[in-house]
C-alpha cells in the first residue's frame, strides 16, 4: 500500500487554508470505502489520502510542529495500511446507548477472529489486528485491521461471531475503490 511521506504533509497553517477543500476529497473517497455489516459495525477501509487527512487533522487539533512528533504521527497512521497487496481498515462498532454499548463489547470480545473479507473465489480472508485494543475483558469499540488479500479485491465483508452473523456485498464503485487502492500499492512499491 501506497503510503503517506513526510513531503506529503503541510504545516498545520498552511493546512487551515487548504482544509474545505481538502474534506471534500477525503470525504467523497471515504464514501466509497465505507461499508456497514449489519446494525452496529461500519468499516471504513483507509488509503493514502485518508490517513494523510487523519495526520493533517491530528497536527492540526494538537498544533504539532516538531519534526518528531510529525514523524510519529506518520509511522503510527501508515502502519493502518498494511503492507503491498494488503488493506487497512478502521472499524466503528456504533451502539449508542451507553450500558448496551458496554455489555456488547463485553460479549464481542472474540470479535477480532470473526471479521473476514470474501474475495471473488469465495475465499475468507481474516484479518490482522492489534491485541492492545482488547482487554481481558472488553473489547475497544474502534478497531484498526489490515487484511492480507495479496491483492485481490474483496467482494464482500461480514462477520462470523457466533449469534452475531452478517454479510455486506460491495458494490461496484466500492469494489472499484478498493481495486484503485491495491493497484496504488502495487504502482508505489515499482517505483
């Protein structure tokens, strides 16, 4: 995956002027890689432009300006994209009432392993995640996924939870997002 360079973020001045009509961009790509699974879960698959904006809008809430902290920011948003033939992916889980919202991420707990992309073999593909959003106990209600599809584009993403079963199929222009955002990978690492 096509990753964000330091050459690719401005200072959070410079930013401010260029912001309206950055979200525009950002937000019509995040339109077309945003699938809702069932009632309570949205996966939001990243690309470059979508973790440039989460930088430029960290730098920007937090007034960063040393080098190191930008740098940081950097490593930690990219490593959300996986590497070449891979796909990145925040996951929402959205329950809004409070005591639900607590019970629910106590009983998805093995939620993590149940997560899968269907490619157009049929194949499941589940994903990386990382242990620290999880508890003992509770799971956190934002999850970060990277799936290994080695550059197939899924068709599909669903959940296989035991008492918790749903399936989203793609359609054709988030389908075409997500093949743009492999072949993007593919294109960065050639150069």
């Amino acid at each position: 995956m096509h990753t964000v360079a330091r050459q690719d973020i401005v200072d959070y001045e410079t930013y401010e002027g260029l912001r309206s009509a950055f979200q525009k961009e950002v937000f019509a790509a995040k339109a077309l890689r945003r699938i809702h699974v069932g009632e309570h879960f949205t996966f939001l698959f990243e690309n470059a432009l979508t973790i440039r904006y989460q930088v430029q809008e960290m730098m920007r809430a937090e007034r960063i300006v040393k080098e190191s902290a930008i740098e940081h920011e950097l490593r930690t948003y990219n490593a959300l994209l996986g590497e070449e033939g891979e796909l990145g992916c925040s996951l929402l889980i959205e329950v809004e009432d409070p005591a639900q919202r607590d019970r629910l991420l106590r009983e998805w707990l093995r939620l993590p392993e149940h997560i899968y992309v269907r490619t157009g073999d049929g194949s499941r593909v589940r994903p990386r995640f990382d242990e620290g959003q999880r508890g003992t106990d509770r799971l956190s209600s934002v999850q970060y996924l990277v799936f290994p599809v080695r550059g197939n584009t899924p068709v599909a993403v669903g959940i296989d939870l035991p008492g918790l079963v749903a399936e989203t199929e793609l359609n054709k222009e988030q389908r075409g997002a997500l093949a743009a955002d492999l072949a993007q990978g593919e294109g960065a690492q050639a150069r």
